[in-house]
C-alpha cells in the first residue's frame, strides 16, 4: 500500500500518525510534515462498548496505518479526544460520550506495545491547532477556534502560543453559561452556550416547530430550506446566528483574538450564520472588539488530524 | 521628603512609580521591587474634567512622588486604567468612566516631558499582575483574578504568563452575557455578569427590596445585615454568590486556573459570599473543574499598583 505514498514520505521521521477520536466516529490518518493527509480510515467508534474496546479500536487502526510504511519513517502517535481530558498526563478524566472513559490513563495504555510516544490532547485544542498552523489561522498570534456540531469545543491561541491551562483543560468553551437557569445541557449544567447553539440545540428546535407534521428535520434539510426563504427555516437560522453571536461576542471580550475561525458540521453554511453573527457581535461586542474577522474553518474534518499531527511534529523538534 | 524613604530605597532604578487610575479615585505611590508601597497618594479623579485635565492630575502627582527621591532612583511609571484601551500602543479606546478617554494615547502624552518610560496596563491585569508575583497566587502557572466593585474586571495568567491578547484587550470577564437579553449592563450590552453580580447590581437589588423604607444600602450594610441574620440580607448575599459562581464557573471551563482570586471590595466579604459560590461550582463545574480553590486577594487595594510596578521592574529587566 506504500505505493500510494510517495517517495518522499518514506524519509524517516517524516510521518506522523494521527488519531482524531469522537463520540460517533473515529478517524486515523498518516499526516506529512506539510498537512497533506495521506490513508485515511474512518469508523464508527465503539463508544458504548467500553473504554479498553475504544482503545484495541485505535489500536488495530494505528497498525493498519503503519503497515503501510516504514516505521521509521513514522516520528510519533498523536490522538486527540473529547474532554475533559488531562493533556499533561494524557488522562481521559470524564468524557461523556465515551463509555468508561473517565479516569484513563489512554495515552499510556496506547503507547504500551507501540515503539512511539503517544501525544494526547483536546480535540478542540487540536483542531485550534490545526487551523492556526496550516488553515484560515495561519500567521495570527492571537485566535478562538469554535467547532460547532453535536456539541461546542474549541481551542485557543492566546500571543502566539496554544493556550493549555491546568492540565490542558482551557477552552471548554461550549460550557459557558449564556442563559442563567436556561435549558439542561449533556454536561449536567444549565444555560451552556452548547445547550442553545450546537448544532443539536438547533435541529431539535427545528423538530419542536415541525413537530406536527412528523418530520425528523436534519441541520442541512433546514439550511435548505432557509436558501428557498422557507419563513420557519428563515427564523430557526436567524436565532441559531443569535445564540452563536452571543458566544462568540463572549470570547472577543474573554480572549480578545485577532480572528474567530468557525468549524464542525454547522460551519459547512457558514454564509447563512454569518450574517446574524455579525449584526449580534457589531451591536453588542465594546467598540474596540468588534471588527474582528470572523470566518470558516479551511480544512474541514481534518483540523483535528492536522493539528495533533503539527504537535507531534513540533515536541520533536525542540 | 526622602527621610520617610530607607536610603536603601535612593538606589539606582529601585523604585516605580505607579498610577492607578480609577473612575473615582486616583492612587499614586513609589513602589519598590519588593512591593513596597510608599508615599501613596489618593485623590478624587477629575474623571468629568476631560482626558488632558486627568493626565494633568497624574502629571503633576508623578512630580509630588518623583520630587520625594532622586530621578536616577526611579526607573520608569507605570499606569494601569480602566478598559478597553490598547496596552500595545498605550491608547485608551473608549474608557466609559472617564470623559474624554476615547482614542487617547495616554501612554505618548503622560511621558512627554518626563524622563522615564510610561508603561500602560489595563487595570484588571496589572492586579492580576500584582496578586501573581506578591499576592494570593504567588508560584501558581495558571490564574483568573478577578475584581468585585463598581463593575467586574479581571486578568489572567496562563501557562506561566500574563495573558494579553490583541492590543493587551483579552480578561474583560464582567463582559461574558450569563442572561441572554438580560439587564442593561454600562457597556450597552444586555446580561452581562458586571450587569447581575457587580457591587452596583448587589446594591440596586437591595434597593429594590428595602425601597418602602425608603433606605439607601451599602453593600457593607446588607452584609452587616446578613452577618446578623436578617432574612433579606441573608437571601440577596445567597443570589450574589450564585450570580459570582455562574461566572467563576464559566471561568474555570474557559481558562482552566490553578486558582481564582476574588478582589475588589465586594471581596471584603468573602467569607459571606465563598459558600455560596463554592456550591454553585461544586454543583455546575464538569467534575476535573470542582477542586480549583477560590481565595481573597491579599493585596486589596494595592494589587493595581503592585503589578502595574511589578510590570515596570519586569519590563527593563529582560
């Protein structure tokens, strides 16, 4: 299978193995050093099926990937996961959507039998990553990465650096309270910015409003709608850019980034949020916060790849 | 005036001089590398004069302290003031308290005819500053500060450093909404956390409550109240430290802190406020959040000018 990677990958040191782990899928890519993502394998993770399954999942994944090429060509093993997780000690602390993750030491138990180093990190942090070194956040020293899909992560670069926090726990942006006392969020906790605008708040929503005519609505069906000016799909649209204008008007004043980069499934219509996000953040952010560039993600589903890949290849090269 | 001064402290570049410019006041004072605070002056802040009548004020306070010791002794000035303003460049943008701060380079015009360097923070962070290197959170990498009066400021320190942002503008946490489209907030906004858990707000909801009685409260008042057993005093300190709690919980998933620090003079009743906002963390925080201490801060109405000083000392030493 070498053959579909060229020549040049085979240098050694010049791959990194990736691992970008959520709740409903899991992918693992070989990464070069310039973000080309090479050998991409896709799976429905074993979310219910315990923490160890999970983990021999990823495990026959990253042998796939590695039968592939040399393994010196291979410089280390990145894998990024929903948190709470421990980055420091590579510790999954208590990730909802993951059965029997919680208190996992799963960058140890990966490494075991493997000849690199794992590296483990945030998702959202890693996708921040991603886009700050090779996407839409390239040269900035200061960005806010938000992925909006089933839920709200995210990541930050605060003066140059990825901002870590205790344990590497920063930026669990989509658990700020925006509404005191509002509607339960999967975290436990009330009001969550993830509650009103993931892209879960949104389709559900949209099935209160359909509920009548028994249609099971998905984000892209009422985007759709929206383009052909359907009233409804118009409104649901508008308040979904108010939810994330209030947010995003949060983390101008909280991180004072020089761009907001959007990404997650909901960014695919960034065009159609844009605007009300702009009409919130232009009324409602301190004058000095409001002219800052708001804008899509560029690399997709593969942020989260890139950007653990970017920081194997940076901890080997100090 | 030297006398009131150790000879120790006549050394070359051993002291700053610090302003700290406040809506309301004023404070001045020559601080030495090892916080020491001397000759404070506190005045009333001609905050309704103009811009260039407050930069006159602090001119002519610098030349009061600079007049108590020999030029050489001091190394530079530091200003701290209210946000926004460009620390970068040293530009007040649009300070709301005091007139005529809007697109002012406060830093250029103070040092023009003086023979030292003027250094500008933003207030929040140089207390920050101050409770990181003298204060409460001495030796931590990562904290939130966080002052409780008029309006809610803060600052931050991250991964062992000051986090500054585009143009030094990130921490300005009393701006996150926690009610959307709640109260009017100063800054024209609606729901912020200044807008519910402010000392003005703490005191406008007693206000409402006592204002058949036609009484004025305090907030020293309703605490003393409180600290007595009286049932309204008792309910309004419970729904501060539950509005302080959202907020602070929000700041433990955004920045992820070894520690938050409570100033301000609301933080003068910490011990009233702190089980309330303990429960609300310990019931609401994802659980790796629950066990990051909240403490007072130890330098009270110095930490400004302890850390605009401290910034100076940092600032010719690297």
């Amino acid at each position: 299978m070498a053959s579909q990677i060229g020549p040049n990958l085979i240098m050694s040191g010049s791959l990194a193995i990736a691992v970008d782990l959520g709740g409903t899928q899991v992918r693992a890519a070989l990464v070069a050093k310039d973000a080309t993502v090479h050998s991409q394998l896709i799976e429905n993770t074993h979310a219910s099926s315990g923490g160890h399954v999970v983990l021999e999942q990823i495990r026959e994944m990253i042998g796939t990937l590695a039968g592939k090429v040399s393994a010196a060509s291979v410089l280390g093993v990145g894998l990024c996961a929903p948190g709470p997780l421990d980055a420091q000690s590579g510790i999954a602390l208590s990730t909802p959507t993951i059965n029997g993750f919680s208190d996992l030491p799963i960058g140890q138990l990966l490494s075991d039998g493997l000849p690199w180093d794992v590296q483990v990190e945030n998702d959202g942090i890693a996708a921040a990553q991603g886009e700050w070194k090779h996407g839409a956040g390239q040269g900035q020293e200061n960005l806010v990465y938000v992925t909006i899909s089933t839920g709200i992560g995210g990541g930050v670069v605060a003066d140059g650096q990825i901002l870590h926090g205790r344990k590497g726990m920063a930026g669990h942006i989509g658990h700020m309270t925006i509404v005191a006392d509002g509607v339960l969020c999967p975290c436990g906790n009330k009001g969550c910015w993830e509650a009103y605008a993931s892209g879960t708040a949104f389709t559900a929503r949209a099935n209160e409003v359909r509920n009548e005519d028994g249609v099971v609505t998905s984000a892209k069906s009422i985007f759709d709608d929206a383009r052909r000016g359907a009233k409804y799909a118009v409104e649901l649209v508008d308040q979904e850019a108010e939810f994330l204008g209030i947010g995003i008007t949060n983390l101008l004043h909280l991180y004072s980034p020089d761009i907001v980069i959007l990404g997650g499934g909901m960014a695919k219509d960034f065009d159609m949020l844009e605007p009300g996000i702009s009409r919130h953040v232009t009324k409602c952010a301190m004058p000095p916060f409001r002219d800052v560039p708001i804008v899509p993600a560029t690399l997709e589903s593969s942020s989260g790849l890139v950007g653990v890949a970017s920081m194997v290849f940076t901890a080997h090269s100090s």
